[in-house]
C-alpha cells in the first residue's frame, strides 16, 4: 500500500472479528490507513468497505494464514518492506481448552505456531522497519493469564507468557530506536475465540467478562499513556508496579557463583 497518510499504515493480524476488528475501527478513526490480515477473506472485504467509507482511509486486505510458513514469509516481508507501515498489532491468536494430558497435539503445535512463532516472526520484521526508520509501534495481544497460568490451558497461558516476556525484552532493544512497544494483557472478553476453543462462556461470571470495544479502548488509552504493560481489568496501576519491583528485587540474587545456604 502506497500511501502519503502522515499516520502511516497499521498493520492488524487476525483482522477479521472481535479484538483485530475492534482495533481496525479504532484506528481507522485515527486516521490511520489499514492492512488487515487473516484466513477469511470475505469477512474482511467487508470490514474493509465498511471501514474505509465511514472513516475516509485507505484499507488493503491480506488473506493469510500464519501458520502457513509461506503465507507467514509472504506477510512478515511485506512488513521489512513497506516503509508506510507505522504500526503492527499482534492480534492473531488461539485458544484451546482442557489438560496437557488429554489435549490433541497437532491443535498444540498449530496453536504454538500462531500465538508464538509467527508473532515473533512478525515483531522482528516490524523491528526492522520500524528502526530504520526511527519511528513505529508494536502491541501485542498477550493475556492475563501470562500472570496466573494455573487458571487456564497450560499451553495457551504459557504461548501469552512469551508474549509478554518478549514484548519486555523487545522495549530494551528498541526504546531507544524511537520504537514504542506495547503487551494488552485483557482477562476475559466477548470474542469468538472462546466458542472455538470450546469453553461455554455462559459458565463465567458476567462480572468477568468484557465487552471488546471496551478493552480496546482501555488498551489504546495505555498505548497513549505509552504504557508497556496494559491490564484493563486492573484498578490500580500500583499493583503491577510492585510486580515489577519484586521481580527487580530478585535480580541481584539469581546468579551467583556458589548456591544458596539453604540448599547445602
């Protein structure tokens, strides 16, 4: 997409329904123009058609699908490439319900390859650009679980646990370069993925569950306060913040030539 939007290009995975959507909406709004990507095409010419009347921006669609290595090398050079692409959004992502013990592994690894290695394909791509350049941004879709991975799927907690450390490490790399770089840790929200993965969700309380529109708004609220951690559900910032001072506090300690007292 060629483009003179002094907002540039974002760049959106998993595009076509809830969070992805959402985000395609609330960008457009922003004046941005649009590359939405995902696996369902019509779904996405629609979003396109509706989002580039209303909004007056230019929208391209990408049909892909990132567990496809080809598909995934098609999208992640078409992000080194394109100099107009200013924002990547992370969103493509899966889901799955049950124990380790009983879990279908070939849904293990397709979940692994879309929730991991493409992200990380695409950030390092978007890196690229974005550093060159001296400008962009990077949100990633990570989840609450990432902090509390005994209340749900091992895998699925364990693919957002990535999310969030890489997104960590990558604000390291890149902060420096001009680069803003986000993780949305969202707890429960009104999205398909959850009827995919197969849990009911008329089984939760409704006190946990989000409205999508809401957690995108609160996201992109802590993008603009450059957050790099984003927890919509969470009231005060300061719980976090002493998350992060406990984990600092760690540090002196985890390496050291001789172990510990207590293991001798």
């Amino acid at each position: 997409m060629s483009t003179l939007n002094e907002q540039g290009t974002a760049l959106i995975t998993g595009a076509s329904s809830g969070i992805g959507a959402i985000y395609a909406e609330r960008l457009a709004r922003r004046g941005y123009d649009l590359l939405l990507v995902a696996r369902d095409l019509s779904r996405l010419q629609v979003l396109a058609a509706r989002l580039s009347q209303a909004f007056g921006v230019q929208v391209e669609v990408l049909k892909a699908d990132l567990t496809d290595k080809a598909d995934l090398q098609a999208v992640s050079q078409r992000l080194r490439s394109d100099k107009a692409i200013s924002v990547l959004v992370n969103n493509a992502g899966m889901a799955m319900n049950g124990t380790l013990i009983e879990a279908d592994l070939d849904t293990v690894d397709r979940m692994i390859l879309l929730n991991v290695v493409s992200l990380t394909h695409l950030s390092a791509a978007a890196v690229a650009n974005f550093t060159s350049a001296g400008r962009g941004a990077i949100i990633n879709i990570a989840s609450v679980v990432a902090l509390a991975p005994e209340i749900f799927n091992a895998v699925y907690s364990a693919t957002k646990a990535y999310v969030l450390s890489l997104t960590q490490t990558m604000h390291s790399e890149v902060s420096a370069h001009g680069v803003q770089v986000q993780a949305v840790l969202p707890g429960i929200t009104r999205t398909e993925i959850w009827e995919r993965s197969g849990m009911d969700e008329s089984a939760l309380p409704p006190s946990m569950i989000m409205e999508v529109g809401e957690m995108v708004d609160a996201a992109l609220s802590g993008f603009d306060q450059r957050e790099l951690i984003t927890i919509p559900s969470l009231p005060d910032a300061a719980d976090w913040q002493a998350l992060v001072d406990a984990r600092s506090k760690l540090g002196p300690n985890l390496s050291h030539s001789s172990a510990a007292a207590r293991y001798k």
